[in-house]
C-alpha cells in the first residue's frame, strides 16, 4: 500500500472517531469568537477563546470550513479569517488589511446574498455595518489583531455553536465546492474518479518546514507542464484523497496526538490500522520517547504526546503481550523531513505490529552494556547526539536520522557513517561513555556478526580474545597505573593525550605507554607495594589475554576492532572502580589495601 493510500485509510479511522474533520473542513487555530444580535450588532466583547498554559498562551482549536490557499495574494476564508480579513485591522500593513476586508465583504455578500437563515443574515448585516474604525472605538483588545475569528448568534453563544455550524451554512459550504465544473479523472490513490486537486493542501507540523505549511505533492513552475497538464493534473489526485491524507496527516503530527516523534531532523509519525490500536501506539511511543527529563530544546527533541508511557523491555513482556492483542495488527511509520516549500518522505514501513516491535527490542537489547547508562532505554534523539559536535543537535549528521530509524524499523543494517562519527567525537573529547560504547556495540553485533569470532561482549569478559577489545582493557589499567602514581592533579591523563592514537594505530602508543608503565610502577610501589602487586598482576593477566603468536600492537586497527577498543576500555575502566557503601562515594581498586 503506498503512503498516500495508507493515510487515507488512516483518515477514514479517524474520521469515525471524531479525530479529523470532515471533507471540505479543517481544524485551525481560532483566538476570539464575536457574539451578534439578530440585527447584526456585537451583543457584548470579544470572546476570549485562547487557554493559557504556564508562560504560553494557546489559542482553542475549532473545526471551520476549510481554509483558502494562500501565498502572495488575497483569498477570503467563510465565515470566519484573520482580524485583517473579517475586521479589516491588523499590527501590519493597514493597506493589505483594507484590500483583505473588501475581499471577505465582496465573498460573503456574494455568497450570503439570498441566504434567509438568522444567522447568515446577522452576519450580512454587521458586515455592511462595520468599518474598520470601530474597532478603537468600541475598545476591542488589542491581541485581537492578528488572530483568527470566528462569529456566533449571541443566543448560541453559550452552546458554543457557530454561524459555519449551522445546518444552513453548511449547504452553502457544499455549494461552493461543486459551484465550478472541475475536470475529473481517475484517482490515482483511491482508483475511483472525481474531480482532480489543482493544488492539494498544506501539512503543517513537520519540524523545519514553513510555519505556513508545505507540501508533499506540488507541481508549480512551467517546466512541470506535461501534454497540457498543468499542476494537480500531473498527478491526478482527487480533491477529497487530497484532503484525506493531509487532514490525517496533520492530526497526526499534532503534539498532543501521540502519534509523533521528533528524531534529529525527521518528524516521525506512526499509527495502528485495526484493533486496540491507541495501546498499540502508546507502546511504540514509549520504545523511542524521553522520560521528560533533559529533553532537548533547541530542535523540539521533546517528543510529542507528554511523558514517556511504560513499554516493553524484552522479548519475553513481548510475548505474554501479544495474547492480549488481536491478531493482523497493522503498523505504519513514515519519516518526514523538510526540504525547501515540500516535504521529503524519507521512508514508509508497514508491516506487522509485533514484528516491528520486536525489530526495535532487539535494537535495545544490542545497546545494553554494564554499567548502564542513567536510562537504560535512552531515546533515538538522545543517541544521536553522542555523534554530533559539542552534543548540539544542528551538528548532527543530515540524514543519519532517517538511516538509522529505516534500520531499526527494518532491521537492515546500521548506516556505517554512525560508527564513523562516534569514533571522532571520542578522538575529540576522549568521553568513552555508556551510550557510545553502546552505539559501536549495537553496530558490530548488527553489521559485522557474521565476521566475528565469539559474541560481543555486555560486561567485562576476561576471556575475549579480540585484539581491539585487549588493547582497550590494557589502555585503561595503563591510565589507572598513571593515577595512582601522581594523583588526580595532572594536567592531562593518558586518556586525553593518547586515546585517539592508540585506538587506531597501536604500535606507535603502547610501546611509549608500556616503557612508562615501569617508572609509574616503581612510584606507585614506594607508596603501597600491595596496590602495585594488584596492578601487576592485572597488566600480566590482560598480555596472557593476547592471542599467542601475533603482534600485541598491531599498526593499524580496522573500525571493528576500534569498536571493541572502546567497548574493552569502558568495560575494564568500569570494573577498576567499585562502591563504597559506607561512605557513598567512588574508589579505585586495589586502594582497599593501603
């Protein structure tokens, strides 16, 4: 089923439960609703219908007739528009505002013209009433100025129906969408014919596209005209899949769907097609989402839909779940990204829900290493960060967002980019951490299982024979001999001057470190003789580790070994400090023996 197709049938669920809107509608964001007497005067001010939220102030969301598109010219809205348009004033040019007003008179007198309905003709009647002046003159707020308003009988006010709800504006709405012949052809998306959308509506919501809206389907430059067909025509959609798909896609990338992440630059939406589908997607949210602490600020990592849900953790939660579920449980993940006036759809999964679940365990489980990182399920947007500069999102890597996400959900092969960026931020700042360590684990398991001798190991494995992962421990207790030699006081460890080069190229660092491992010896031994014999003793354990017969510092290391580097340095590192109940603080060990 192609994307198009999906969210259209996505809309139809939707629709039932009263999440979309119906075609030929849309749900915007309205600030101020005007109450009128039968004789087209305000009954009383404004009405606020904005909800403030801590510091923010959020205007109410209201299904209205759809809106027009607009880019640079004047297109009036029904019953309801911008103050620059329904009252003609605005904070910006007063100029546009009055040319605006003009157009939203002239459409409304032309449409309302024969309209008998109370309502219609209240509004008919303020409208001829109204001048722009009024507005200072009545000491209407000041706010009201660039928000969408909405108008009502002053006797519905209160029940909160509007002049586009009533059942007699309604019909003049389905008039004007069938007032102008349309040339119709065959849907390309439903397969059945109707009139063809010249321009299909905006989505809004994908982080980094226009605020106004963009596209996915577009054709506007002469050099899209093909055999006489000019924009929609290129691609014939018609207008009600048009508006199908937007409209589901929209509730979707809305924040309080809980259907949609943010994942570097890609907005990530996804949705069940079935039954129990909202449990099926609190689920899948909850494998990728933030706990809510430390979310990122300056991309909207903060994924959308509140708090992170409870989730499974492991395969066997997974099975006692999937009896509980019903069988054929559909799930979509589409990947967007902004790209100029359009959008790109990175990549569209469907399959079954369990399998792709089931995929993402796995991906968690090939994270894990001991110690564990504070979350032991850390969020995409989290890891990704471990890979870009000074851990600043607009640092990270275009695309490796969408390449790792189209991974996971697929279980493909991770991007080697991902290894290739974790390896120069740890050249750089020498931060061997848990969710690095984590990253390079997951890609050798997933991308060079087959080359491997034995497993990778979670925790520290004495027993591993792979060059790297020996290095990395001999590289650690190196650094530990160091710090117990001269303190803590140093200007920089053998971590910072020496891990980019001895992770890489081993023979032109540890012989260096080896001959210094003599003096620190001696040093650390005229201060405790026991810690020395129990640094002795793990140097000569680590150098029995080494496969016999090959050279201990091999000149150069391959990207696999220089993730098991990392992975033998963290884990051993780790193992040289333990945990004073007592005191609750950190030593090293072997300073239980001084």
């Amino acid at each position: 089923m192609t994307v198009l197709s999906s969210l259209v049938h996505a809309y139809e669920h939707m629709l039932e439960r009263g999440e979309v809107p119906p075609f030929g509608y849309s749900q915007e964001k309205i600030g101020y609703l005007v109450a009128l007497t039968r004789e087209g005067r305000p009954a009383i001010d404004p009405v606020d219908l904005r909800q403030r939220d801590g510091s923010r102030v959020l205007a109410r969301v209201m299904t209205v007739p759809q809106p027009e598109k607009r880019t640079s010219g004047i297109a009036p809205n029904y019953l309801w528009d911008k103050a620059a348009y329904a009252l003609g004033v605005t904070t910006g040019s007063a100029g546009r505002a009055a040319k605006a007003h003009s157009a939203f008179i002239e459409r409304h007198a032309s449409l309302l013209a024969g309209a008998e309905d109370p309502g219609l003709v209240a509004l008919r009647l303020f409208l001829d009433w109204w001048r722009p002046q009024r507005f200072k003159e009545l000491g209407w707020p000041e706010e009201m100025r660039d928000q969408n308003i909405v108008f009502a009988l002053e006797e519905e006010r209160l029940t909160e129906v509007c002049l586009h709800d009533r059942p007699a504006a309604r019909h003049v709405w389905a008039q004007v969408h069938i007032r102008e012949p349309r040339a119709q052809a065959l849907c390309l998306v439903t397969g059945q014919r109707g009139p063809v959308a010249r321009l299909h509506p905006l989505i809004k919501g994908v982080w980094g596209a226009q605020s106004s809206g963009a596209s996915i389907v577009s054709f506007n430059l002469d050099a899209s005209t093909s055999y006489g067909n000019a924009q929609g025509d290129n691609a014939p959609v018609s207008e009600a899949a048009a508006f199908a798909y937007v409209a589901a896609l929209n509730r979707l990338l809305e924040r309080d769907s809980g259907r949609c992440l943010q994942i570097g630059d890609m907005s990530t939406v996804f949705w069940a097609r079935g039954c129990d589908t909202r449990r099926a997607e609190q689920l899948f949210l909850g494998l990728f989402a933030d706990t809510g602490e430390g979310a990122g600020e300056t991309m909207g990592e903060t994924p959308r839909g509140g708090t992170r849900p409870a989730s499974i953790r492991s395969t066997h939660e997974l099975a006692r779940l999937r009896a509980s579920f019903p069988q054929q449980l559909r799930f979509h993940i589409l990947g967007l990204s902004p790209n100029a006036a359009r959008i790109s759809l990175r990549f569209h999964v469907e399959d079954d829900f369990f399998a792709l679940i089931e995929r993402c365990i796995r991906h968690l489980e090939r994270l894990r290493v001991e110690p564990p990182a504070k979350d032991p399920m850390p969020p995409l947007w989290r890891l990704l960060l471990e890979t870009a500069v000074l851990r600043k999102s607009e640092n990270i890597c275009p695309n490796l967002a969408g390449e790792w996400m189209r991974a996971i959900v697929t279980d493909a092969p991770y991007p080697r980019i991902l290894m290739t960026r974790v390896f120069e931020r740890l050249r750089a700042d020498g931060d061997v951490n848990a969710l690095r360590v984590g990253i390079l684990k997951s890609v050798l398991i997933r991308n060079f299982e087959d080359a491997l001798t034995g497993e990778v190991p979670v925790s520290l494995d004495e027993t591993c024979r792979e060059p790297g992962y020996v290095l990395g421990r001999l590289f650690a207790v190196y650094e530990r001999l160091q710090t117990a030699a001269f303190g803590r006081n140093l200007n920089a460890s053998i971590r910072e001057r020496y891990y980019g080069t001895a992770s890489s190229q081993p023979r032109r660092i540890f012989p260096l470190l080896d001959k210094m491992s003599v003096p620190h010896l001696i040093r650390v031994g005229n201060q405790n003789p026991a810690h020395r014999a129990v640094l002795e003793r793990m140097i000569g354990g680590i150098w029995e580790a080494m496969v016999p017969g090959e050279d201990p510092f091999p000149e150069y290391l391959a990207d696999q070994q220089q993730a098991f580097f990392a992975l033998g340095y963290y884990h051993q590192r780790s193992a040289l400090f333990q945990k004073n109940d007592k005191a609750g603080t950190q030593r090293l060990a072997g300073e239980e023996l001084a």
